[in-house]
C-alpha cells in the first residue's frame, strides 16, 4: 500500500473508530506526511509497511536539527504510533516500528494562575451597560466555575443547562460528555444574561439557536473572539499576566486543590484522562505544600 492510500485510510479511522476532533485528525494527517516527504527527501523508496525503527529515529532527528521544538516532536511521535496501531489493525502491516522509540523530554510547564482577587478584578472590569456586558461576565463566571476549555465553552449549548439543580453537561476532547458542577454565582449571571440581552436578539441564526453564548450576529462566538475579550478585560482589570480563557481553567483547578479538594475530583472535573495530567495543579503553590507539610506531618509536631 502507497502513502497518499494508507493516509486517506487513516484519516477515515481516526474519524470513524477514534472519533478524534477535526482539528486532531489534520494536525495527525499532516504529521503523517512529513514522513512520507522525509522519505521522498532522502530518496528512500519505503512503503509504510516496510519502515523500520531506525528510519523513524532518523526521522525524528532530522527533525530535530530543523529546530521541531520538543511538544511539537512528542505530538508527531503521538500520530505516527497512532498511524502504526491503525496499519496493525488493518493487517497493513505485520510489525510497529514505533515501539521501541521514545519521545523528547519535555519540560515541566507550569501554568500561569490567577489570584482570587485577580479574578474578580476581571469580573468587575465587564461594562455591564455594554448589551454584550451581561454575555461577557456570565462567560467568565462559567470559565471560572466549571475549569472550561475554550472551545467547551463556545460549544456549551441551552439543552446542557441544568441550572436548577447545578449542573452542566460539556462535551469535551473526543466528543466525551462529563457532568460539571456550577456554582450559584455563575448561574445567576447565566440567567441574566438569558433573560435579558440574549432574550431580546431578533437576529439569531436558526442553526445557532441552541448555543448559549452569541455574538452581535446572532452566531455562535468563536475561539478567537473569546480570547480578545479576556485579552482587553485583563488589560482594562491591569493584570500584566499573560492571561487567557485557559488562565481560568488553570485558575478554577489550582483554587480548588489548595483549598483542599481531591485530586481525582478535580481530574473529572477538568475531564482529563489521566491524573498525572492533573497533578501538575499540585506544584503551583509551594509555600502553601510547605505549610501543609509543616502543620500536618507528623515529624513536625512537637
């Protein structure tokens, strides 16, 4: 089987059978080509079947001397054993060349994290005599409330809404739906902005009906459009920070684990898969880990 055939097959398996978002499957399908540009590049005439693990590692390097920063190799290295589990799979091929590699260390990052009283500095920032005033503070109180990515907020439809008992159903990376608490104040700013500027649009499109936050138009907001709004309220709120809409989500986790709640709680809030992706949260704050140690531990009881 030739390149361009094996990777239009991977493309429908990662659609069908892994249900990978649209972005996912092209930043993988692009990944997967570089390989087979390498290939061609080097004048080795390899279907995929036939690649073995030292042509990859000499790929990786090679990429490695172009200046391919560690998350983006780790991310390649991520498709192109996702692309091998897809030929096994399909018999394509007898053998996974990936593996026995291993991916670049990467370093340990450490996410920027609003203070409380930087948080409400952003929420009291919203001009609330704007109309998208309302839309705006109810979207930061959501952020904030429920550690939402970006594109889960924008996606947060009306029919997910369970206001009256709490809850809001997101769907998540994969299309994964998980239950999220929300807290009072997020639902009273929610409702505000329902019953009031969000009521009185005329113009909402019919297919973006059912979508909570709209912009002017009467569509879904974008991604984009959110991250300028939180951009200029930071700035508007005179937070230097470098502060994003996944500055709240890190900001909802770290409030939440240095007052005390449990780590796989806070996992199946955020919806991650593993926990070792929510123990990052734990290293944010150490002069508060030392405090606990210090009042806790029993070596230092007197």
């Amino acid at each position: 089987m030739n390149w361009q055939t094996a990777i239009n097959g991977f493309r429908a398996y990662m659609l069908l059978e892994r249900s990978l978002s649209p972005h996912t499957i092209e930043a993988y399908i692009s990944d997967v080509g570089k390989l087979a540009q390498y290939l061609e590049l080097t004048g080795q005439e390899l279907a995929p079947a036939d690649l073995q693990t030292d042509t990859l590692r000499a790929f990786l390097i090679w990429l490695n001397e172009l200046g391919l920063g560690a998350r983006s190799q780790a991310r390649l290295l991520s498709a192109l054993k996702t692309f091998y589990k897809y030929l096994l799979t399909e018999h394509i091929a007898a053998t996974d060349p990936t593996e026995l590699l291993d991916g670049p260390r990467l370093p340990r990052h450490i996410p920027e994290v609003l203070s409380y009283d930087e948080i409400q500095r952003m929420m009291d920032a919203v001009d609330l005599s704007d109309p998208q005033g309302a839309r705006n503070r109810a979207m930061l109180e959501t952020l904030y409330a429920c550690g939402l990515r970006v594109t889960e907020l924008v996606e947060l439809r009306i029919s997910n809404l369970y206001l009256d008992i709490g809850f809001v159903k997101v769907t998540g990376k994969g299309d994964k739906e998980r239950i999220v608490p929300i807290g009072e104040e997020a639902v009273k700013h929610i409702r505000l902005y329902m019953e009031g500027v969000r009521q009185g649009m005329m113009n909402i499109h019919k297919d973006h009906a059912n979508y909570l936050f709209l912009n002017r138009r009467g569509k879904k907001l974008t991604r984009v459009m959110v991250f300028l709004i939180i951009k200029e309220l930071a700035r508007i709120a005179g937070i230097t920070k470098n502060v994003s809409p996944h500055t709240f989500r890190h900001s909802f986790a770290t409030h939440l684990i240095e007052g005390g709640a449990d780590l796989k709680a806070v996992q199946d809030m955020l919806g991650h898969e593993s926990i070792i992706t929510t123990e990052i949260y734990t290293h944010l704050n150490t002069d508060y880990l030392r405090e606990t140690v210090l009042q806790f531990h029993p070596r230092n009881k007197g």
